[in-house]
C-alpha cells in the first residue's frame, strides 16, 4: 500500500539519563497499533517516526495482518455452509479439480441441512451430496483427520450412493457416475504426488478402463501446497485459498471471481453467532475424539503393560510353587500394578504360596 507522510510537530532535543539530545541526531522509532475493518478484516498499522531537525515526518504503513476472527474453511461445518448453501462455488470447485471432463453448469445440493447430532457426533465428517443436471453424484469432503480404515470407508460410501440410484424394475444402464472428491488437509501417501483420480482400470494395461461409474479423487492439500508445480490454475488457487485463507499478501494475487466470493461468504458466515457456534460445537466434538483416542490408547498401553507383568509373575509362582490354585489366578487377574510390583519383590524370598500375598 502507499504510504501516506505528513509533517510533525517541531522537533525539541530532551535531556536523557546519559547526556543530552542534539538537534543534529536523528532518531527513527517504531511502533505499532492494532484496528479492526469493519468486515472483520484485522489490520496491523505502523508508524515510521522520522525525527530530523529540518523535516521530520511521520510514515504510516498498512500492514494486513491475519485475522483470528475469521473461521478456518477447513473445519467440515464450515466447509459445508460455505459450499452447500453456494452451489456455483461447489461448481466451481468440482470443475477445479476435474478440469479435465466437462464442467458442471449446474448443481443440485442433495443434503444442504446440518443435524445437531452431526455437530456433536465424534468419527463422523459432514460432506455435501450433491447432483448436476445430467444425474451425475458428487460426494465432496473436506478432512482434517486420517482414520483406521479411512479407504475402506471412502468406498463404502461412494458404493452405497451408486447402489441407492435403481428403484425396483430399473435397469442397470440407468445408473449415473458417482464421483467423490475429498480435500485431506493431510500427507496420505508417501509418493511426491498430491492429486490423484481412482478409477476401475486394469492393473497390467492401466489405459483399458472397465468403468467410469464409481471416481474417487483425493488432494493431499499439504503435499500440494509444497509441490505447487503439481497443480495449476483454478485448483491451484483454491489450494492456495485453503491453505493460506488468512494471509491476505497471498489472497489479494487470486483474482478468480470464485475465490473472491469465496472469501466474502466467510466473513459473512464469520460473522454469525448461529455459524460461530456451530463450529465451536463442531471442534469442541473434534477434540472430544481426539482426546478419547489418545485415552483409548493410554489405557491399551496400561492394560497390555499389566498383562506381561502379571504372566511374568505367574511364571516365577510356577517356577517356585507348581500350579496355582484357582483363588491365586482371580487374585493375579485384578491385581493392580502396584500389587503386582510388591508380590514381584516377595516371590524371591517367600517360603510358602500364601507369603507372597499376605498383607
């Protein structure tokens, strides 16, 4: 942005703790101030402070910062009321990536509505199901979490909406493509490749292709976003837009109109108490899941590190005593690790069975 000057008030030379001020010197200050744009836009202003006997100035520089307030695209709720309540982004989107076929004119959102159970639900993701003018189905998810099984769910789902399109009676020939496209805000392959189109081909002569009924594409949003020669035009500008949606530098070189609209729908939902809470709600059953897997593994950790030291217990009161009786094997299979560590210590000097556990 240009920078604006202006002339200061005169200089005047104050005495410091370690001499005196000279008009001769000329000191250059910097401070910074924060103001929020009334469309939510955060702002950074910097003043330049040139002081000189002669001219001295003051600069102000505008500096876009990133705005906190703004919600992150990527969070599936919110990715969902920015695109299934704007079919010409979905469009524009679904064209993005397949800018090989021809594109979508128009689109119908199936399932534009969010249940409460969905918010709040843990291991699930909100897509949109949508379908254009020729009976195409699209299935778009944004994914921010890799799940155990994630590939099989993926197909799972994309099997089951080609398979709910025939009505009894119908015949086979009536069945529409079933595309789904899923934007993983995450590395899933190992392979220097971030956009990649599944489809029914052969393993040995890749270019006979069975059928192009069932699609599945996938953009490894990081991955792209580092090798940025993989993608090009419109899908590299709506890389860009979700992965960089709060630098505004990067931002304002996108001139696609879609972009532009995009990033208007955001502040707009940005700024909706029923939005905002949706997706407090949304995150708030994100880290639930999150938390309640890392608990789940904690405890399988605690339980298998239990079970080895109770069969190692068990091994040395056979060793030394023969075979347990069956009160001894109830009391080692609800032993805490504290009780087993103490009987672990005893088993070496005890004479008799019942010393180990006495106490």
């Amino acid at each position: 942005m240009t920078a604006q000057a202006r002339p200061a008030r005169p200089f005047r030379s104050r005495p410091s703790g370690r001499g005196r001020s000279t008009p001769e010197a000329a000191h250059v200050r910097q401070m910074k101030i924060c103001r929020f744009h009334p469309q939510m836009q955060r702002h950074s202003m910097r003043f330049d402070v040139t002081v000189t006997p002669a001219a001295p100035t003051i600069t102000y520089t505008d500096v876009r910062m990133p705005d906190p307030s703004l919600l992150d695209p990527k969070l599936d709720v919110v990715f969902k009321r920015l695109f299934a309540e704007a079919p010409d982004l979905l469009a524009d989107l679904i064209n993005a990536v397949r800018s090989d076929e021809p594109p979508i004119v128009e689109l119908q959102i199936l399932n534009p509505q969010i249940a409460p159970e969905e918010l709040s639900g843990k291991f699930i993701v909100l897509d949109i199901l949508a379908r254009d003018i020729d009976g195409q189905m699209f299935n778009i998810e944004m994914q921010t979490r890799v799940h155990a099984g994630w590939s099989s769910r993926s197909l799972y789902y994309l099997a089951r909406t080609l398979g709910r399109q025939l009505q009894a009676g119908e015949s086979y020939t009536e069945v529409q493509p079933v595309v789904g496209i899923h934007l993983m805000d995450f590395d899933l392959f190992e392979e220097s490749q971030a956009c990649w189109a599944f489809e029914l081909r052969d393993r040995r002569y890749p270019e006979v292709r069975l059928d192009r009924r069932l699609q599945l594409y996938l953009i490894e949003l990081p991955k792209a976003d580092r090798l940025r020669s993989q993608a090009r035009g419109a899908l590299a500008d709506w890389i860009a837009y979700f992965k960089h949606w709060q630098e505004e530098a990067i931002m304002q070189r996108i001139d696609r109109p879609a972009i532009r609209k995009a990033r208007e729908r955001l502040q707009t939902l940005s700024g909706e108490d029923l939005v905002r809470h949706q997706a407090f709600v949304r995150e708030r059953a994100l880290h639930d899941e999150v938390t309640e897997k890392a608990e789940s593994r904690a405890q399988g950790r605690a339980e298998g590190k239990i079970e080895g030291q109770t069969n190692f217990l068990r091994r040395q009161l056979q060793a030394r005593f023969g075979p347990l009786p069956a009160a001894i094997e109830r009391h080692l299979q609800t032993a805490t690790e504290s009780e087993l560590a103490v009987w672990a210590e005893r088993v070496l000097f005890a004479e008799r069975l019942e010393q180990v556990f006495e106490g």
